[in-house]
C-alpha cells in the first residue's frame, strides 16, 4: 500500500506509539543526548530493568536503533558520545541540477 517497506512502516508505528503524533514528524535538527542519559539507558538496556519500548520512553529517545547503536559502542569499549558528521554542501535546486547534467554532458566526451 502506497509502496511503503514493511520496516518503515513498523518504525513509524512504534515512534507514533512511543510519542504519538508528534514522533512522526521529522525533526529539523538532529536530537542530541547528553552522555549520562546514554549511559543509564545502555544499562537499563543491558540488564534487562525495562522493556525497550519504556527505555525508548524514559529517556524520550526516538528510536530503538539509535539505542542499540549506543550499546555496540559501549561493548566495543567506546563511550557513547556524539559523532562528527560531515558538513553537507549548499543545497542545489532542481534547476541547478538539470543545468549541471547539461553542462557536464556536454563538455565530457569520454
């Protein structure tokens, strides 16, 4: 229906679950998560104190693979802390990019 994966629309159901539908929007900005938070929501996770779904609630954490995300970097030994992400380039307009293609097809003669 609509064309949409079965693993999305599991996501979508839990996020509308977990803070209705205020959850299904897409956030401007990444959320970010101060280090104790992380830490009590890898061990509430690791030792099995709460179901995710109320981890996911406790600490208002979006998803459940962000979580796990963070319990792989703590078993591997590494704090869960932010990571640096590339800075992204200017946006490019739609006409930008058909001008682009044009000018790039035209001049390589490969």
């Amino acid at each position: 229906y609509h064309n949409v994966g079965a693993g999305s629309l599991k996501r979508w159901i839990q996020q509308y679950l977990t803070g209705g539908l205020a959850n299904l929007e897409r956030p401007v900005h990444n959320r970010r998560y101060p280090k104790k938070l992380k830490l009590r929501a890898v061990g509430d996770y690791q030792n099995h104190r709460l179901p995710n779904k109320e981890i996911l609630l406790k600490y208002d954490i979006r998803g459940l693979s962000q979580l796990r995300d963070w319990v792989i970097l703590y078993n591997n030994g590494k704090e869960p802390v932010r990571k640096r992400v590339r800075k992204m380039g200017r946006k490019v307009s739609y006409d930008e990019k058909i001008e682009i293609v044009k000018w790039v097809l035209k001049h390589n003669h490969d």
